[in-house]
C-alpha cells in the first residue's frame, strides 16, 4: 500500500505527535509499505528519507503549548506537488484543524482520508466559532481515528460525530534493555538516595515541573544523596535558578537527548515522574517510560489513569500536590520490590502499546477507508 502521512508541526523541534508520526511511519515501513511523510522543516533539516520537507516553519500558541507550524500559498503548492507524486492509496493527516499542512493536504486530497486527533480539549470556544469551516474539512474526511477517550470525546462533543479509538504507540524494542547513562542511578538505599527523572519542556505550565521541583526539594532535605535528572529543551541556568543553592549539585540537566539517548536516561531513573497538571489526552513519556522498566509517578489526571492501568503499573498522586508527590516518592524510593513490581506490570501494559500492535489496528482504518470510497474522488470542488 502507498501511504502518505501528513504531521502539521514542525520536524525541526521535538514533540508528541512528531514522535507519533514517524514511529507509526517505521511500524508500516517495517510491514512491508511504502510510506511517505510531509512535516514543516527546513529544506536543509536532517530527516528521516521517508520525511519530505513542507517548508520552515513559525511559533504559533496551541492547546496550552506554543506549535511550530507551516500555512500559505508556498505550503500549498508543496503540498499538491506532494499529493501528486505520491499517488496514495491513502492518506492520512494528523490534527487536521490545525492551520498547518494537515488543513492543507485534506482540502487537496482526491481520494480517501484518515484522521488523527491527538488534542483533548472538553470545551473550546474556538471549535464553536469554527464550526462552519470544520465542518467543509470533516466532509473531507473518510474516517477518524483518536488517540485517547478524552480526545474522542472532542469528536463526539464539538464535531458531530465519533472516531475510532487507537492510542499513541511506543517502539518497545528501542527502550527495553538498553544501557544506562554512565553513573547512573546510583545507590538507593531505604531513607538516603535514589534518583528521579522528567523528561519535557520544564518552562511550559502544563508540564507541571514546579511541583516536581517543589517535592524534590522537600524530599532532598530529609533524604541526603537524592537527585534530579531533567532531559529537554530550555536554560541550565533558569532551571537551577529555581533550585536552591546547596541542592543545585543534586540536579543535573542534559538538555535536548536524542531518541537513543531518550531511551538511557530512562533506563537511569530509579522513578519517572510526571507531575502535569493539565493538557493531556494521553501520555506517551508514561509507555516510553513503562517500556524502558522505569517504576513511574505521574498525576491523577484521567489520561495518565487511562494508561497506568488505574495505579496498577504505576504510582498516582493527586494533580499539583507537591507534599503528596514528596510522600509517594519517598515511599516507593524505600520500598524497592514494590518498584519492582510495578515495573514489571508496567511492561506488560506497554506491550500492548508497541507499535506493530498498534499498527496493525491503523491499518484496519486504512482498509475500511478505501473500501468505503471504492477508489472514487470525493468533493472535487474543495480539491482544487
């Protein structure tokens, strides 16, 4: 099968739903098809081959965060190239009402299409005002797929219909097993010790690193040797800045880590912990996390209970309750088979995630997609 895949942020830049495309590129390469990624980049950016640049990209604020998107007559016209080139059986666009390329390529598409919405968002002012320009897009559109419950719910509430609920994947074989950093965890012994893990944009409030940095210094002062290792873009500077001075050894920062190095760092943690307070539809750092053996925290936040099971693979505390995060840290960080065990179940959940797995469910959309257009183009007037 000729598939083309559509991401709207940006390449240059990590995130979520650019992880998501190209696992789920790989997956359905590794199946035996041929697979092609329009993103916004830059012509001279290093990309995977299957990835063809859109163009470069600008800041735009979305959903809590600020994308990196690509619009305009440029985009446009690459986009067409693209499409025509390709000659997809299927085509499939991530956020399509993000004004970047996915918007683009669903109003030139000529055949059929598939959907992915990433967002959850339970009320939106800006869904409502749109509606009458959503709804030429949803016409274009064969089928539907969410990542999450709470992202389907979008559909069902702002969008007039429902979708297909597959969540994000994790590539299992690239975190299991891997070597940790040098040094890393180090000792953890009841009552000293212990290392924990964030991996994200500690600058962005829905991120919710204040409150992991909040118990981290409260737990630090009663736990000697206790550290901090923090992955991800932003200052040194500011992120020590808010750590006070005699703690600051405790904490090391690495910056942006690339995916392998990704995998290590979370093989380096004695606890991942995901203090976010909001945004979330999912939480793929959890089955990152989960797939390379980490024991994970994370907020009780209904996406994070989705994927942990209910607490059975992994340790939830009430959302922004630094004192209650310190308490569960410091009790899993002094009871080592209970990380174990929680470990453990949490592979066993991420197995199920694993992107063949999850591959496989996305091409059954693929499927009912083509055969529901039988191959006919659809809207020729929005085609252009």
């Amino acid at each position: 099968m000729r598939i083309g895949i559509v991401c709207p942020y940006s390449f240059d830049v990590p995130g979520g739903v650019q992880n998501h495309v190209m696992d789920l590129a790989e997956a359905l390469i590794g199946l035996g098809h041929e697979v092609s990624v329009l993103a916004p980049a830059d012509d001279d950016s290093p990309l995977p081959p299957y990835v063809v640049p859109a163009g470069r990209s600008v800041p735009f604020p979305y959903n809590g965060s600020v994308a990196r998107i690509t619009f305009g007559p440029v985009s446009t016209a690459r986009v067409r190239r693209w499409l025509a080139r390709g000659e997809f059986d299927i085509l499939h666009v991530h956020e399509p009402f993000v004004l970047s390329v996915s918007l683009l390529a669903v109003l030139s598409a000529r055949g059929p299409v598939v959907a992915t919405f990433h967002t959850a968002m339970t009320r939106s002012r800006a869904l409502a005002a749109a509606q009458g320009m959503l709804q030429l897009v949803l016409e274009r559109i064969t089928a539907r797929i969410a990542v999450s419950e709470l992202a389907r719910k979008v559909q069902v509430e702002h969008l007039g219909g429902g979708a297909v609920e597959i969540p994000n994947g994790v590539a299992v074989a690239k975190f299991a097993g891997v070597e940790p950093l040098p040094g890393w965890p180090g000792p953890c012994a009841v009552g000293s010790g212990g290392t924990l893990g964030f991996l994200g944009r500690f600058t962005e409030p829905r991120k919710g690193f204040p409150v992991l940095r909040d118990a981290f210094v409260s737990l630090a002062r009663r736990r000697p040797g206790l550290r901090l290792l923090v992955a991800g873009p932003g200052d040194a500077d500011e992120l020590l800045g808010e750590i006070p001075a005699d703690l600051r050894d405790q904490v090391v920062f690495l910056g942006l880590v690339s995916e392998p190095d990704k995998a290590r760092m979370l093989r380096s943690v004695d606890l991942y912990v995901a203090p976010n307070i909001g945004g979330e539809s999912f939480g793929m750092i959890l089955t990152e996390a989960m797939a390379a053996g980490a024991a994970v925290v994370a907020s009780d936040l209904d996406a994070f209970r989705r994927v942990l099971d209910g607490g059975r693979a992994g340790r939830l505390f009430p959302t922004g309750d630094a004192d209650a995060l310190a308490d569960a840290m410091a009790e899993l960080l002094d009871d080592p088979d209970r990380r174990a065990a929680l470990a453990a179940c949490a592979q066993q959940v991420a197995a199920t995630f694993d992107w063949p797995v999850v591959a496989r469910r996305v091409l059954e959309v693929y499927a009912t997609a083509i055969e529901a257009t039988d191959g006919r183009v659809m809207h020729e007037e929005w085609a252009g």
